[in-house]
C-alpha cells in the first residue's frame, strides 16, 4: 500500500508483543476496524499511542493496551484526528 507508513514504538504500554525501539507499519487507509485490531489512534490534541482495539462505536473509540501495568483508554470519536491499523511489527 503506497499509503503505509512505519513508526518506532516509544514505551511499553504495549509489552511485550511491541517493545520499546520495535518499528511498526500501519495502514491509514483502513477502514472496517475489528475487535482485537491492533491500532495506532492520534488524537486531535497530537498524542500518538498503539493500542488494541476494544469497542468502535459511534461516539467512542475503546483501546486496551496489553501490558497490565497501563490502563485502557476510551476516548471521544471527535477526539481521534486518525487511527490507522497495524499491518506489521519488527521484532
């Protein structure tokens, strides 16, 4: 997809299936979203994260992260400038 993008993972909120320094690629032009999708959301005040996805509805976006030691996040659609699902990690 010419549209695909990499990004550096930055933290460990999403330990140990991606570490900290992993490079992932995502797909911004996705857009049927699945329970257990493993995304990365920017929300509109700029912050980046790479969750996976809980609940899509049409009002609110529900992430997990996979390490136990951070919570989940759910966040307002109109929050979330973009989410963009991930196609592949180096590990």
């Amino acid at each position: 997809d010419a549209a695909a993008f990499a990004l550096e993972i930055s933290g460990d909120s999403m330990s140990p299936l991606y570490r900290d320094g992993d490079r992932i690629i995502v797909d911004p032009t996705a857009r049927d979203f699945r329970r257990g999708d493993r995304v990365v959301v920017r929300t509109a005040g700029g912050e980046v994260m790479a969750k996976e996805l809980v609940r899509l509805s049409a009002d609110t976006v529900e992430l997990a992260s996979l390490n136990p030691d951070f919570p989940g996040r759910t966040l307002a659609r109109k929050d979330v400038a973009w989410m963009a699902r991930i196609l592949w990690a180096s590990q």
